[in-house]
C-alpha cells in the first residue's frame, strides 16, 4: 500500500499537507492575537512547527493568511448581515448583528484587527465589497428607525464605536463573558428609541473602515 500522506484529498492537499495547513491556521489565530496582525510570519510559522518555506508556500502572503486564518468568522459576519437585513423585525435584524459581531470579538481576540485588515481600500474588489456592507448597515440602521425601533439620532459612526468598546473590554478582559454580555446589553438599550432623552453630543467621524485595530488587535490611536 501507498504512503496515506501523500494521497490526496478533494481539496487537492495530500493528508500531511492538510495537517501542517491547520497548524498554521491554527497558530494563526494564536499568535494575532496575542501580538497582532503585524506578527512576523515566522512567529506564525515556529508556533506551528513548520518552516517558514513551507508557510509561506501556502500562504505567500500576510494578506492570505489573515483571510484564510478568519475565513469562517467573516462568512459568519456576511451571513449575520444577510439575515439582519432579510429579518421582517428591523431591530431584531440590527441587534442579531451586533451580538453576532461582539460574540466573533470575544472568541476570537485577533478577528477584530482581521474584519478590517481583510479588505483593504487599496485592493479593488475588496473596496467593492467594503463599500456594499456599510451601505447594507445604513440601510438596515434607517429601517429600525422607521420601525420606530431604534434611536432617531442613531448615527452609522456609533456602531463602529460601540464595536470599538466592546473589543477593549475583550482585550483587557478575555476570559470575562459575563462582561461583555451585560456591556452588549447595556449598549442595545442604549440603542433603542425609548432610551432617547435628550439630545446627543455630534457623532464621532469613526467608520468600520477605520477602526484602529488594523495594528494591533486592540484599541489604538485613530488615524488622522
């Protein structure tokens, strides 16, 4: 009989090679988020056991990697923003979104940095895909303020700070869940119409896009 390691599966990867491309994978994760995005691959690489050739083989990218490293928690993001929008209950579609995002920062502590990372307005086609989900989010937002749902001042600039909070509390605090379930709560009921008492300071000129988390994984300073 053949050597089972070099049969290769549907995907085109004989079995050792699908092995050292979870480990990477893996080790991934790991390593953003303790040191951020902008890790040395070959920190990626010794944490996975394998050479820096046979990494960069699979992934000849940092870009590459951090897509296919977060590739499950972005389909669950654009499933998440596909069901909110599809939801007859526009507030129900809004708060399933935000809890789905909060929940994706807290399990995996180097996806915030990632969800922005991944599709860098240099990159065409990622500007494009960028460019439509803050337009699904806008047109989501005014829905729930036409239901009456959520706040008339509500502005598209306080969902990426509320995000923005939410991954402090996570970085500061990762393993605390019941944290971060009572900030989401708070922030939600903040968020509803009847929480509206009296006006609000001008929103902040934060957008999704420019969350500063791209470095590090936490809160920076936001670009000028």
């Amino acid at each position: 009989m053949g050597d089972s390691s070099r049969i290769a599966g549907q995907d085109g990867l004989r079995a050792d090679a699908r092995r050292n491309q979870r480990r990477i994978l893996t080790a991934a994760r790991l390593v953003f988020a303790d040191h951020g995005i902008d890790a040395p691959m070959a920190t990626v690489a010794r944490r996975a056991g394998v050479g820096v050739a046979t990494l960069y083989r699979r992934f000849p990218t940092r870009d590459a990697l951090v897509r296919a490293a977060f590739a499950h928690q972005m389909d669950i993001c654009a499933g998440a923003l596909t069901d909110a929008l599809a939801d007859p209950d526009p507030w129900r579609g809004f708060q399933q979104l935000f809890e789905t995002v909060c929940e994706l920062q807290r399990e995996e502590r180097g996806f915030p940095a990632a969800f922005v990372a991944a599709f860098p307005d240099s990159v065409r086609e990622g500007a494009r895909v960028r460019e439509q989900d803050e337009r699904d989010i806008l047109t989501l937002v005014r829905r729930a303020q036409a239901a009456g749902a959520l706040r008339a001042d509500f502005h598209p600039s306080d969902l990426a700070v509320a995000l923005l909070s939410h991954c402090g509390l996570v970085t500061a605090l990762p393993g605390d869940r019941a944290a971060s379930r009572r900030l989401v709560a708070y922030l939600l009921q903040s968020f509803r119409a009847e929480a509206a008492h009296g006006a609000l300071p001008a929103p902040s000129a934060l957008s999704l896009r420019s969350l500063p988390l791209a470095a590090h994984g936490s809160p920076g300073h936001v670009p000028s």
